[in-house]
C-alpha cells in the first residue's frame, strides 16, 4: 500500500511539474523522472533500496525546479488568481489526458467531487514547489511523498 502512495504523489508532482513550466529540457528532465518512477513501480527492492531511489528522486526532482527556476514562476502562479485558475485548468487537463499514464492515482468519484479532489492536489502540489527554495522546502516534499 506503501507503494501505491508515494507513485501517486510522484504521478502528482509530474503533472504540477508539466503544468507549470513546459519546454524541452524540462521534458527531458521528466523523462529522468519517469525512470526513476519505472524502477520504483516494476522492481521489488528493500526497504534500504527504496529509500535510496527515494532519496535519489528527491535529488532529481529539486535540481529539476532549481536549475529551471520553478519555485519563482509557481510562487508568481500562486498569488494570482488568474494564474492559480489557468494552472489548475492545465493541471486537470493534463491528468485527463494522460489519465492511463497516470495509473496511480484515480479518484473513484465523479463529477464536482473528483474535480474538487483534483484542484486540491493541484494547489498542494504547486505550494511543495514553490516552497523548495526555503530551508525546510526538501523535508516538505519528503514529508509530502510519505504520507
């Protein structure tokens, strides 16, 4: 059960990645991402590896947001309305159109619930971002991904 929880906020974090800044090296970037996302979904590791490729993924995903200067285009999303509304539309589409790339995570409502579910993952994604640059941004998203 473990598992499923900590691919799912990966799947989460992917889509706010895509959702928010997308160009090449960012693609190129997500691709890493997915690698790492592969190994943890299809391999059966120790808890001692796991925590490793955790630990490893952790590493990737905030040199992804620091070298692309994520956290100031998210902090900038997230004091706007207009931007907070654009994103969460991207984020949604995104979710839906890659809905069986995204396995991990389905909402078994329908309707304004799942929607409602959705933009509350989007917003808690978004904010993991932008508070990446302070000094207790990595232990949030660690804490993030285990719950």
């Amino acid at each position: 059960m473990r598992k499923e929880i900590l691919l799912e906020r990966i799947d989460l974090l992917k889509i706010s990645l895509e959702a928010i800044f997308i160009n090449q090296k960012l693609k190129n970037d997500i691709i890493t991402i997915n690698y790492l996302n592969n190994d943890l979904r299809n391999k059966s590791y120790s808890k001692i590896q796991r925590f490793s490729l955790i630990i490893a993924y952790i590493h990737n995903i905030t040199k992804i947001i620091r070298e692309n200067h994520i956290t100031i285009v998210a902090k900038r999303i997230i004091e706007n309305d207009k931007k907070i509304d654009r994103y969460l539309i991207k984020f949604s589409y995104i979710y839906f159109r890659n809905k069986k790339f995204y396995s991990n995570y389905k909402s078994l409502t329908i309707g304004q619930f799942q929607s409602a579910s959705i933009n509350r993952f989007a917003i808690l994604t978004i904010y993991i971002i932008s508070e990446l640059s302070n000094n207790k941004g990595i232990y949030k998203l660690a804490k993030f991904l285990s719950e």
